[in-house]
C-alpha cells in the first residue's frame, strides 16, 4: 500500500484559556493521498482550521502524530518545520494575507523565490497569467478588488510549486463567481500537478466538487467519504 | 531569500510608508545622543579651557602670602626666595601688595557704586610676568604705568555693572585711579572674596583692581611694602620641597604667612573641582534625558515593528527562515539608527555650540578650548546606532517565538488579554462600556503601557529632578538668607580693613548717620575636625549671645557658656562631624603672637545647633577672643540702620573712616551665592527645554501609534454610530491614563535624582552646603501640566485622520 501523502493518528489539539481547556480537535485520524481534492466541512469552531493548521505546521498536536510525506512533524525541530512549509505545504488564507508593500507580481515572486525557485520572476509571471492576472502584477494589494486579491494569494500558493495546497476558505470573503474561478484554478492544479488540495469551507456546495468530503463537529471527524456520485461539474455549483 | 533588493524596495517602501514616524523617532533618539554628546564635553573643554588660560598667563607655582594686615619692606620677600637652598629651582619670583579697601566707582546709574575691593599691584616690567593682568577691553598694564594712578578693573565686576572700560574709581582713603581696561588674572578667573567661600560669584560686590606694585606701595605711602611674592619653579621642580624650604625661611625671617600652591588657590581649585563636580550632575541629566530617549525610541520602534508581526506571521506560514523574516524589521531598526545617529551628531554639534556659548558667559576665560570631542560623539551615535536595532530584533525575537497562528492572528495588534488584563476583567468600574474603554485598553496591554509610560516617566523625571534642584538651591539660600536676616532683615555688617579696638570701632560706627545700634564682632578663619570624620575650613564669629541686633537661632541645645571653651556650630556641620549637642570637636584657629600670628589647635564642645544650611559658620561667645590673643579686639561690626536707612548711605558716611574696609547687608553672601548659582542654573533650563521638546514628541509619538493600532476599533466605533469626537474623547482619556501614570513615575523618578544627587553628588561638588530638598508647587504644576495634557492632548492632533477614516475599507481587516 502507498504511503499517504498526509496522514493524521490520533491528533489532538487542546487550549488552555485561563481556568478552562478548550479542545479544538480530538482523536482525529485523516489520511490524504496525492492528487486528491478534499473539503473539510463543519459549522463554525468545529475545528476545521485548527486542523489546517495542524497539516501545515502552523501549529502542533497536543496529542497524536502528523505525519507529511512519510515525515513526522509533530516531532520536528522548529529548523524543520520552517523547512518543511517552504518545500511541501501552501497556503491560502481567507482573508488573504498579501504583504501591502509588495505589488502583486512581488507577492507571487515571493512564495517561489522562499521555495527555492530559480526563476522566481518568470515563475511569478507565468502563475499571475493562470489566474487572470497578468496584467495586474505592478499594482499594490490595496489597489485589487477583493477577488483580485484571493487570485494573487492563489497565484502565490501555487508559485511554490508545492505538493500540498492548503485553503481555508478561500471563497469566504468572494462573490459567487468570484468564488467559482479560484475553486476551477485550485481543481485544476488539483488535476494537473497532483498536488493534494485541501479545502476548509462551511459551505457545503463547495463540497460538491471534492473527490472526497470530510466532515468536523466539535472537533471530531463524523463523517469521511467520497462524494457519492463523485465530484460535480464547477459550472453546477449554486450559492 | 536570494534576492537582497527585494527586501531593500520593500524596506524603502516602509520607509515611504511611515517616514513621518521613523523621523520622529529619529528626532527623539537625536534630542537623547545630541544632549549626552553636548553635556558630554563640558568637562574636557572646561579642563581644556582652564589648562590654556593659566598657561597663557603663567599662573604662580607657589605663593607666599603675608598675614593680612602686615608687611614686609620692599625686597625682602625676593631676598627670602633667593635665600632657600632650593633657589635654582625657582625659575623666577615676583613680589606683589596686596590692599583690602573699599572702592568707588561710576555706573550707568545715577549713584556710584560702592563696594569692598582688592587692590592688587604687581610689577609691570617683568620678562615673564607671574599671574599676568590679560585686558579683554581696553589696554593692559605696561611699563610706564609704574607709579602712575592707572589701573585695570575686574572684567566680571565691571560686566556684571556694566561699566566701561574707560572711567575713573576712587578708593576709600580717597586715592583715585584711572581705569585704562577691564580684564582679569588667573587668581581671579573666578570671582571669590575673602571669607566668601568657594562659590564664586562675588563679582556683583566685590571689585578687584589691578595696578602697578608702585602705584599700589603710593597708595599706602611710606616706605615701599609688599605682603605677597608669586614664583614660578622649573619644570620638574620638587614643589613640596621648596614649599616647606619658604615656610622655614618666613619663620626664620620671623614673618607670619602661608605658602600656598596654586592648586590650592581657589579660583583654580573651584574652576577644576567645579568642571568635574558639575560634570558629575551634567551626567546625570544627559544619561537621564537619554534613557527617556532611548525608551521611547523602544517603545516606539517596538510598537511599529509589532504592526508588523502579522506579516512576520504570513512569512513563517510561507516558511521563511528566521533570519530572513528578521532582515525586514531590522531595516526599519537601521533606519531609525541613521535617522537617530545623523540627527543626533547635528543637534550635538548645535548643543555643543550652544553650550560653549554658556560656557564663555557663565566662565570667561582668556583661552576658551571648545574644540570637538570625537570620544564623546562616538559613544553617543554607537548609542544612537545600537538602541534602534536593539529596539527593533527584540520584537522580532519575541515575534519569531510565536507560533506562526498566534503572530497571524487578526487583530494580532491586540494583547491578548492576560496577566494584568485577565486580573483587569474581575474589576468592577464605573460608567458604561464605552466609559470603562480607555483604562480596560491600558490594563490589556501592560507591557505596552508601561513601557509609554516608562518612556514619558523618564523625561518628566529630568524635568522634576531640575526643577526639584532649582527649588532645592533656592530654598536652601531662602533659608539661610531667614537665619541671617532674622529679627533684623535690614541689618549691615561693617567690615573693618584689620583689627581694632572694639569699643572705638563700634563707637566710630555707632556715630554714623542712620545707625541706631551697633556691635562689635570678631571672625576668624577657623577649621573643624573631629575624630573619623573629614575636617572642613570655616568662620567663627564671636559675639555676645545677649545681644539685640543679631545672634544665631538655636535650633538645638543652648548658647556657649561666657568664658567656656564652647562653640555653636550648623546642623549640617555638627551631621558632617558626627558630633550631637554635647559632643567634642577640635578647632584649629590664629593666635596674635606679636606682630604675626600662630596656629592653635584646641578641644571645645559643642554647646548648640543653628539651622543656617551652610556649614561653614560657627558662633562662639566674645570671651573667647582671649584665647586667640584679640581680647577687645574686634574686626566687624554688626548694624541695626535706622528706619530708611540703606547698608549704601552707611557705606558712604563711613566711607572716609580709615578704619572700615566695606560696608554692606548682611544678606550679602547670599546674594552673591545666588548669583553664581543662578549662572549655573542658566545651563538646567536649557537643559529643561530640551526635556520638555523630549517630552512633547514623545506624546505625538505615542499617539500617533496608539491611533494607528487602534483604527480598526475606532473604525468599529464609528461604525456603530459613536461620534467622532466621542472616540476623539476615548483616546483622550486613555492618554490621559498613560500621562497620569507617567507623570507618577517621573515626579517619583525626579524626586528620587534629587535626593540622590543631594545625598551623593552634592557633599563632593558643594561639601559646605547643606541642601534643604524642596519642590515648589509651581514646578509639580508644570510637571503635571506637561505629563498630563501634552499627552492627554496629544490624540487631538490625529483627530484629522479618525474624521478622513474610511470606515468599510478599514474594516476589511488587512491589507
């Protein structure tokens, strides 16, 4: 049996807030294989962007081990873990998370110039062009629509090059068709490349063109399986 | 990250972005480093200064001076000098007359002033003159002056007066002398007078005039005298030596004298005591205004760099290493360290200019050495190049620490409500929500708050710690000046030019028109000691303790015994000797043995305290003139003036007296100590307006930040229909909190320098003086006023940009 790309045993993350523990996940088991493309689904504080952030070790495990590409992370020095985000995870956040002072073909070159691409210059154009945004790349952050934004932190992610795509919902902040191209964008790279994307959304169209859906609920995973049917066209989607 | 200028066009882009604070910042560090380089050079160009002018005017090696009121025949002080086995040493030797008098001389006002003088003649033809006369105005003695009535007028005097350097003053035996310039010696480089002590100052009432050793002998009539020589040793020459060789010769002449170095004349000894000593609180002040600085430039710089830890936090999650994450931040450190450090060495050159210009007026010297301290300068911009970047990676260190969800965090300018603000939380407060705002914001952010308040402490303690010594200094004089004046405020003290009959003297002055009472006193130099503890020069003054016109306030114990070997001696004294009331000290006081006089060295005790802060004067009772051989001698007399009567029109009734040297209040002294403190109080406010610029940028500083990190709240605010000037009121407030609090810590801080500098510094620099620590409620008000409502107020400028907000983009959270 190959090894999975992500794979989570027993993971556990709690809090400490003052006098109570909060527990954000418990005895959670996941396993994520190249190339898939998977939504996390559940209500607000159910835990789904803890557990993005336990796959890309933005934070680390109470309990449990997480383990990328056969690498346990969980156990890893700080050195590692910096490593380890350069050359396998990326990220896209909701709201964004462009650096103001760089334009946007900056912002892009940036994320391939941190992976350790040569031509991070070209890289950066070349992305930009795949989002539709060739044309946007001297313009500041604060000079995009909201939309704009997304597809340049998207453009960024993907300048990485690297094998695990993680988006904690990216189309939060979006309009409907907004949102539709960065889910083709995030398919697509999902297709082409083999790069496991990861999707946290509460909404549960998105989920309709995931190969497999995994659902959250105070922390723990209540449901994990392909989307029966399988995954649905983009251009059915509705919200 | 292999792209350097990447980082480079993304720091200038921050610099773009924020130059108006890195500025301000940079201004603050410059007030800090451009003070500390400025104050910094005082004591070398003071040292420096002092080192050329007596050079330049071959101050005296050694110097032989004849009891006062006595003489020796025209040469036989040189004979003395050429007599002693160390001659060859001696590379030359000058004999000079010095003449207690009282002169009269024409101002700008319509009435001459009248004032007790030295007369001081010295040869004019020598080939290295000793303590050479330099004229600033005017001309300086030459050699056909000898013999004719021309003389050269203290310049400190005569600017203090504001006289020309052409006139005419006459003397109290009715000699007159042409002034041809006004200029100065080395001995008088500071203005000191008998019995003044060493605080300099004197020039308001006191007038030395130089002349030629002819015209001065004229002047007295009779065969020519002289009662001074000053020498001049070779090189190398084992000054202790000669010294004990000429105080054996003066026995064997059977000439009562000292001699003396010049280290131990105190013009020369107060000018480099005093370069040091004030170095010493100059110190102070810069380290102090520096530390102010140097802490708001930290708190400054870390809050800016905390603006930037959430992108800090987007570089983790994207894997950058550390370093690199670091690189940006410290961009920002190196560009408030250049800002800093260049502003800083202009405005130190500035200061220094402006502090050598005090320098010239407070300390004329004939060879001012102000030149540029490289030493100095280089500490204060490695200080002002190392506190930036310093202040800039420990936020960044501590950034790094965090994991890269805790730095990301939106509203990651927040403190997340521990410590302080978690106890915060179990508070109950008055008012509504939005009342309990400011106080909650400073409490959720404690390290935030202190460090603001910390930062304006600082300054507002330098600010409290000058005015705190000026209010110390002017109480101090005001409580003395009490003593003195006390039960008589108008009474005159008539200085007689030797020692005289008591009775005729208090007879001839009792006479005089517009005195209604009169007594007659005896001072004597005298020096204090007791065992373990470092004895002190001073003035006893003996008098009878029955007396009407003035005796000394008991503030302990009781009045010496007639006939008793007991002393009255000051609380700071009696603090110094480590003697109560009761206890035994040893004084050391002139004996009359003939002509001359003899050193005693007797046991008395202490029979009572007096609260005059000045230690140097003691009281005994009249009877104990016999022990110094001056029974019924008297060589002041104390003075009730009639109603109307002023010390000027008794001066110049008894002016023709031959017996009285001066005439004057007897608040006198202080006066001129207030003067000569009121000179070096000139430096402190300047100092102070520099502080109080300090404190000002702070609180614009702070506010700008404190509005920029909380536009999102006041956003929220202004979303939810509070107005614009409520949330203009809520900054307010809450700087009103911070200038409070700050304002605590720097009158707490300023009083903690004062009683310091009182407790440590002052017993060096001013060990006669015992400062009575006082802060007036005017100087608390404008502490408070500048703590307060600069800070308070300081909001109100960023009131433009909380009106131009725009409100829904600055919700988007971000970017």
């Amino acid at each position: 049996m190959e090894e999975p790309l992500i794979e989570l045993a027993g993971v556990a993350r709690r809090y400490d807030m003052g006098e109570v523990t909060v527990t954000a996940l418990e005895q959670v088991d996941l396993r994520i294989d190249r190339g898939e493309f998977a939504v996390v689904l559940g209500p607000s504080g159910s835990g789904k962007t803890t557990l993005l952030n336990m796959i890309g070790a933005l934070d680390s495990p109470t309990e449990g081990q997480v383990r990328i590409d056969g690498q346990d992370i969980s156990r890893a020095s700080r050195a590692e873990l910096f490593a380890f985000r350069r050359q396998t995870v990326s990220f896209i956040f909701q709201t964004f998370n462009l650096f103001p002072a760089l334009t946007a073909l900056e912002n892009v070159e940036f994320g391939a110039d941190v992976s350790g691409h040569g031509e991070a210059r070209a890289i950066a154009r070349e992305t930009l062009d795949r989002v539709g945004l060739g044309r946007r790349g001297g313009h500041f952050p604060h000079e995009l629509s909201g939309g704009e934004q997304q597809r340049v932190a998207i453009a960024r992610a993907l300048a990485t090059r690297n094998p695990i795509l993680l988006a904690d919902e990216p189309t939060g902040e979006l309009d409907f068709r907004t949102g539709v191209q960065i889910l083709e964008l995030l398919h697509e790279q999902s297709h082409t490349e083999e790069t496991a994307v990861l999707i946290v959304t509460h909404n549960r169209e998105i989920a309709r063109v995931a190969h497999r859906v995994i659902e959250l609920s105070s922390g723990r995973i209540v449901s994990d399986a392909p989307n029966p049917g399988g995954p649905a066209d983009i251009a059915e989607l509705h919200w | 990250m292999k792209r350097p200028r990447l980082w480079l066009r993304w720091s200038l882009r921050d610099l773009r972005a924020r130059w108006p604070l890195v500025l301000a910042i940079g201004i603050v560090l410059a007030i800090g480093t451009g003070v500390y380089a400025g104050l910094g050079s005082m004591e070398r160009w003071r040292v420096a200064s002092n080192d050329a002018s007596f050079a330049a005017l071959n101050a005296h090696d050694l110097e032989v001076s004849l009891t006062e009121g006595t003489t020796a025949p025209a040469g036989s002080l040189s004979r003395l000098v050429e007599g002693i086995p160390a001659a060859g040493s001696i590379e030359a030797t000058e004999e000079r007359l010095r003449l207690q008098t009282q002169v009269e001389v024409k101002g700008p006002g319509e009435e001459p002033l009248l004032v007790p003088a030295e007369v001081i003649g010295s040869p004019s033809a020598s080939p290295v003159p000793i303590d050479g006369v330099y004229a600033d105005s005017g001309r300086a003695l030459r050699a056909g002056d000898e013999g004719r009535p021309v003389a050269v007028l203290e310049r400190n005097f005569a600017a203090f007066h504001d006289l020309p350097a052409r006139g005419e003053l006459r003397l109290a035996d009715g000699n007159a002398l042409r002034i041809v310039g006004l200029g100065g010696a080395p001995e008088q480089f500071l203005v000191t007078r008998p019995g003044g002590g060493e605080f300099g100052g004197a020039e308001a009432g006191f007038a030395f005039v130089f002349t030629t050793l002819r015209t001065a002998q004229e002047i007295v009539g009779g065969p020519p005298g002289v009662n001074n020589a000053v020498m001049l040793l070779d090189e190398g020459a084992p000054v202790g030596a000669v010294r004990r060789q000429l105080e054996r010769a003066l026995a064997e002449a059977r000439l009562s004298g000292d001699v003396t170095t010049l280290s131990e004349e105190t013009s020369h000894r107060v000018l480099y005591k005093d370069a040091a000593g004030d170095q010493q609180l100059l110190d102070i002040f810069a380290f102090l205004i520096m530390a102010g600085a140097a802490l708001a430039a930290f708190n400054l710089a870390t809050r800016i760099v905390e603006s930037q830890r959430r992108e800090i936090g987007i570089g983790m999650a994207l894997g950058v290493p550390p370093r690199q994450l670091a690189i940006r931040p410290l961009l920002l450190g190196a560009q408030i360290a250049v800002a800093g450090t260049v502003f800083g060495l202009a405005l130190g050159l500035m200061m220094g200019e402006i502090f050598s210009g005090v320098l010239e007026s407070l300390l004329p010297l004939p060879e001012m050495r102000t030149p540029f301290e490289a030493g100095v300068f280089a500490r204060a911009a490695a200080i002002s190049l190392a506190l930036p970047i310093l202040a800039t990676a420990i936020p960044v260190w501590r950034g790094l620490r965090q994991t890269p969800v805790e730095a990301i965090r939106v509203g990651f300018r927040s403190a997340r409500g521990s410590g302080v603000a978690g106890l915060a939380k179990h508070l109950r407060l008055p008012g509504s929500s939005v009342a309990q705002m400011p106080l909650r914001n400073a409490l959720r952010a404690p390290r935030r708050t202190l460090l603001t308040l910390l930062g304006i402490g600082a300054v507002l303690s330098v600010l409290v710690s000058f005015m705190g010594l000026i209010d110390s200094f002017d109480a101090t004089i005001d409580r003395s000046e009490a003593e003195i004046a006390q039960g008589n405020p108008d009474r005159v003290v008539v200085t007689l030019d030797g020692f005289h009959d008591a009775r005729t003297a208090r007879r001839v002055v009792e006479e005089a028109p517009g005195v209604v009472a009169a007594e007659s006193q005896l001072t004597l130099p005298v020096s204090l000691a007791a065992p373990g503890a470092e004895g002190f020069d001073g003035a006893v003054t003996l008098l009878d303790f029955a007396s009407p016109i003035w005796t000394p306030t008991l503030s302990a114990g009781t009045a010496p015994e007639r006939g008793g070997r007991e002393i009255v001696i000051s609380e700071k004294a009696a603090d110094d000797l480590g003697v109560g009331v009761g206890g035994m000290i040893e004084i050391v006081f002139p004996r009359r043995l003939g002509s001359g006089f003899t050193e005693v060295r007797a046991p008395v005790r202490v029979s009572g305290l007096h609260p005059d802060p000045f230690r140097t004067f003691a009281y005994a009772d009249s009877t104990a003139a016999a022990a110094a051989g001056l029974r019924g001698a008297a060589n002041r007399v104390s003075v009730t003036p009639g109603p109307g009567a002023s010390s000027n029109e008794i001066a110049r009734t008894l002016f023709q007296s031959p017996m009285v040297a001066s005439v004057e209040e007897a608040k006198a002294t202080t006066d001129l100590i207030r003067n000569r403190l009121d000179d070096f109080l000139g430096v402190l406010r300047l100092i102070e307006l520099f502080a109080l610029a300090l404190a000002l940028l702070i609180a614009f500083n702070s506010s700008a930040i404190a509005i920029d990190e909380r536009r999102r709240e006041n956003a929220t605010m202004l979303a939810f229909g509070v107005s614009t000037s409520k949330t203009m009121a809520l900054a307010v407030a809450e700087g009103l909190i911070a200038g409070l609090l700050g304002t605590l810590v720097g009158l707490a801080g300023g009083l903690l320098v004062v009683n310091w500098v009182v407790d440590q510094t002052l017993p060096q620099t001013l060990p006669d003086l015992g400062l009575v620590i006082a802060i007036a409620p005017a100087s608390l008000a404008v502490a408070a006023a500048v703590g307060v409502f600069s800070v308070a107020l300081a909001p109100l400028l960023s009131a433009r940009r909380i009106r131009r907000m725009d409100v829904p983009s600055t919700l988007r959270v971000m970017e």
